[in-house]
C-alpha cells in the first residue's frame, strides 16, 4: 500500500506524478469543474500539532473532492496512552480510507503506516513536512515553468522543512542552497545521502546569507523557533539576527527572484513587511496551494 511519510519513499517520478496531478486538479477548480472523484472517501486527520493551513487544506481539499474529513487531537484518538498506539491506528483504520498525522515523532507515523491498514500521510513530523515541500515545488513551477537547474535558497534554521525541500531538491535536479549559522545546518551526513541517493543532487551549505541568494530563483525562510523550542525563541532570535530575510538581503539576489515562506511568519523576525507582502512574494499563493496540493496527493493515492 502507497503512504506518503517522506519524500525518500518516492521516486522522482512518483514526485511529477503528485505534481501533474495537482495541477490538473487545480486548473479543474478555477473553471469551475469539481468532479467528486473522492465520493464516500473518509480522511482522518490527527494531530498533536495545532494548525491551521495543514488542517483546512485537508479538509477543503477531501471535501471539494466529494469526501469526508474527521479531525481528532492527539488526546482524543487516544495518543497519550489510553490505549496502545498500535490498536488506536489499527481503529482509525478501519473507518478511513486515508489517515493523516501532524506529530512530534516520526516513528509515530511509521507506525501507523504499519498497523493501520489504510494509506497514511506524513502532514508534518520533526523529522519531515513532505507536503509542504510538494507544495513549494509547485508553487516555483508555476512561477517559472520547467524548474530543473533553478535554484532554490533557503535562508534560516536547518529543520525539517529545510530537511525536505533539500530532498525534492535533489530528486527534480534543482539547485539547493541553504545559508544557516553554525549550529544549525544541516548534517553534512545527510548531504552524502542525498548525493548517494541522487548522483545529479546539486547542495550547497554556507553562514553567509548575501552570497547564498546571489543566483536564487526562490528564497524561502521559516521560523527560527520552530514549535517546541519556544525556550529558545530568545536566543535564536540573536544568532540568527543576520539572517533575516529584507530588502538589504533581496538586494543581493536577482530581481526576478521570488520569495517563499511556508507560514505563520514572525513578522520583524525572519521576514520583513516589505518582503512577505511585496511584489516578489508568493507567500499566499503558496498558502493556497497547500490545497491543491493536498487534493494531487489524496487523488494520487486513492489512484483516481
């Protein structure tokens, strides 16, 4: 049975697949054409995160397509050792067709995939956020067309969002960089499995943000204090002071370059005013299409 719980469990193939066909779905929606291929489907989605875009991406993408979504908390699906995490997901499973979990761990949705019996998708864990990457990629195809051999600069902390926007980077042949402080990179063991995995994967790390954007097509940022490093948020707020993404910073990039921030942003913080809401963002849209992302990947593994 497919899952979507990391971008390395697909193929680059598998990856253009979710993408064509979220954009076949999205352009569906703006004629007004909204076939319910997902009729009687059921989506449940638990979560030990809160959310906002993840939640109602999901459940506007399962009910535009016709389905049904049931949300629960981690507590009330029973997470926190009511009962045995794997009879709480062989339960779930059994009334779902698709499970998806926003989680701190992910063993946790490991094992769901395991023991549910239905598909399980990875809608964010500390180690991953494969569907917002998704999202990203789309996001930059529609700003640019054919995005091999564009480059994609990441800007901030080395998380799980940098983890898997590096990861589709290298599987599309796109040209990844990130500019993190000491500390908080990437591992370079990671890297060398990336260039195993991917012998064209093209990755590049570095501390000085100005010369990481020289060649970006897309400059993405996210939060320095990610959720459950909340006791830190003071301290990262000074090491990564210089890396903030303003107009000082876009000024050292191409001017066609676009900006991405996967949200909610911390304004003052890791973005500016005048670059999340100027005419090179594309923070909102990419916010839609957490959507029509959603939609491509439900579609994709229900294969409708």
């Amino acid at each position: 049975m497919q899952h979507l719980l990391s971008l390395r469990d697909l193929t680059p193939s598998q990856v253009q697949q979710i993408l064509s066909r979220t954009a076949e779905l999205k352009s569906q929606l703006k004629a007004g054409d909204r076939k319910p291929v997902l009729q009687g489907r059921v989506l449940t989605q638990v979560f030990e995160k809160p959310s906002l875009r993840t939640r109602v991406s999901f459940e506007a993408a399962i009910g535009q397509l016709g389905g049904y979504s049931i949300f629960l908390s981690g507590k009330e699906a029973g997470l926190e050792g009511r009962e045995s995490t794997a009879d709480v997901a062989r339960v779930i499973g059994g009334y779902s067709d698709v499970i998806a979990l926003r989680t701190f761990s992910q063993e946790l949705i490991e094992l769901f995939a395991e023991e549910s019996g239905c598909h399980v998708i990875n809608a964010l864990s500390d180690a991953s956020h494969p569907c917002q990457a998704l999202t990203d990629i789309f996001t930059m195809q529609e700003a640019f067309g054919d995005v091999t051999g564009r480059t994609l600069t990441y800007v901030g902390d080395g998380n799980n969002v940098a983890v898997s926007l590096a990861t589709i980077c290298a599987q599309l042949d796109i040209h990844f960089v990130i500019a993190a402080p000491e500390g908080y990179q990437l591992k370079e063991s990671f890297f060398d499995g990336l260039r195993k995995e991917y012998s064209s994967a093209s990755l590049t790390q570095t501390t000085d943000p100005h010369a990481a954007v020289a060649n970006a097509d897309v400059i993405y940022t996210d939060v320095w204090a990610s959720m459950g490093q909340e006791s830190e948020k003071s301290a990262r707020e000074k090491v990564f002071a210089d890396y903030q993404c303003n107009a000082a910073l876009l000024a050292s990039a191409p001017s066609e370059a676009r900006f991405l921030h996967c949200l909610p942003a911390r304004r003052g913080l890791e973005v500016t005013d005048d670059v999340i809401d100027g005419p090179q963002s594309l923070a909102f849209p990419q916010a839609e299409n957490r959507m029509h992302l959603a939609k491509g990947v439900l579609a994709w593994l229900l294969d409708v």
